[in-house]
C-alpha cells in the first residue's frame, strides 16, 4: 500500500506531501482544489505517462516520490531487475523535466517507464470512471486469493492438470492406434473378399501370362491356320503335308494347346 505522497512543482501544487494510514483514507475539497492532482501524481508513481504541462509555472522540474509496503510477489521483479530490497518500504520517485527528459527510480535505480508501469501493476490500481480496472484482468486474479492455503491447493490443482494431460495424451494415442488398426483391418478384410470373388488358383498367373501371349500373337495363329488350311485343302494335299506339318509346329510354338 501506499504510506507516503510528496508532490513538488506539480501543476497549481508548490509542495505537497501526504501520509496515508491502514484504514481508509478520503480526500475532500471543491472542485479545483486539486483533488485529481495526487490521483494524476500515484499514477505516474504506477507507471503512466508524463506530461511536460504538469510541470508548475515558472519551474524546471517537477518530482513526485511514493513510499510503498509490498507482498513478496513483487520480490522476483525487484531481483531481475537489480533493484536493492529493503525489507519494510519501496521508494520510487519520477523527475519531469522542461527539456522533456525525465527520470525514474526504484530504490535508488533507475528504472524504464515500461519496467515501472510492470511494477505499477503489482503493487496497486487506479480506477474511476471510465477507467480499466485491475480486478478485470486475468493475470491479477490468484494474487487476490494467494494465500498458504491456496497456493497448496494450486499446486495440486496443476500436478493434477499435469497428470491428466499426460494420460489424456496417451489415451488419444490408443484411440489413434484403434482407429489405425481398425482401418488396416477393414482393408484386409476388403482384399480378402476380392481374392474370394477373383476366385485365384496356384496356376492362376501362369495361365493368365499364355492366354495374354496367345491374344498378343493372336493375328500369327490366324495366318498360319489359314496357310494350314489351303495346304490340307489343295487337289495336291499330299505334296503339301510337310509343309502343313511345319504350319502347325509354327502354331504350336505360340499356343502349345
């Protein structure tokens, strides 16, 4: 939470410096007083853009300083990013400069503007209205109920996950395997039934291979029986039987039937 606001330099605000308590703190005041101010102020305190005409009139710069307690979720940003840990407070404090340069630092470091609004995430939400707010953002949702207890049931909940993935994964492989199987077995089955209907014998492809050399050489037989024929059909057939005889050798070396 937040425990400590100063603002200088800041829009119509000279010096400002606000100490917040555990319980509910409320800003009251007409409208100009500058209510809006310290909301703009936090804001850039999370991680928002600057504004170079917030700087007051007549100055250089304008700071604004926050002194934050924080959970231990925000531990492993500070340590990725080299921030030094103090063990009660966070101290982050922005610069805004005319020149349009401006400074950020945690702690001490100096931090992107990118890397603040990361932080600015964790370790608290603005919202009025209009405004997104953080309670509608997934990523937030665990730390609102992280606790002992919850984060035991959490890592329950994803071994468990991590279990039924790995067997929902084996499982959809034996359905794979099945299905695979089942598919090969209706095709064997398939060919089975066209070698019944076909009706195949031992000597089915050596008779097929004479009946397609015999349709092949099917105009030669039909020469050579039409030479046999006039030869056994001459007035002079006896002169002509050598000659038949070797028409029908000719025949059976094409069809031995």
């Amino acid at each position: 939470m937040l425990i400590s606001l100063t603002v200088k330099n800041f829009a119509i605000i000279e010096s400002l410096k606000v100490d917040f308590n555990n319980n509910m703190t409320v800003l009251t005041g007409e409208t100009g007083a500058g209510k809006s101010l310290i909301i703009d102020a936090i804001g850039l305190l999370l991680g928002k853009k600057a504004d170079l005409s917030l700087i007051r009139h007549g100055e250089q710069k304008a700071s604004i300083e926050g002194i934050f307690s924080y959970e231990k979720n925000i531990m492993p940003f500070l340590d990725e990013h080299g921030i030094s840990i103090d063990e009660d407070y966070l101290i982050i404090r922005r610069e805004i400069l005319t020149s349009g340069k401006s400074t950020t630092r945690v702690n001490g470091t100096s931090v992107s503007l990118s890397e603040l609004s990361e932080l600015g995430e964790l370790l608290g939400d603005i919202h009025s209205q209009n405004d997104t707010l953080g309670l509608v953002n997934p990523k937030n949702y665990l730390s609102f109920l992280s606790d002992e207890k919850t984060n035991i049931y959490l890592e329950q909940y994803q071994n468990a996950l991590k279990n039924y993935k790995k067997i929902k994964q084996e499982y959809e492989k034996l359905i794979k395997q099945i299905k695979e199987a089942k598919d090969k077995e209706e095709f064997l089955k398939y060919q089975i039934k066209e070698f019944e209907y076909a009706k195949l014998s031992i000597n089915e492809e050596k008779v097929l291979k004479e009946e397609l050399h015999s349709l092949n050489n099917y105009e030669v037989r039909i020469n050579v029986l039409r030479e046999f024929h006039q030869k056994i059909n001459d007035e002079n057939v006896l002169s002509h039987l050598y000659q038949a005889l070797q028409s029908l050798s000719k025949l059976e070396k094409i069809d031995s039937s």
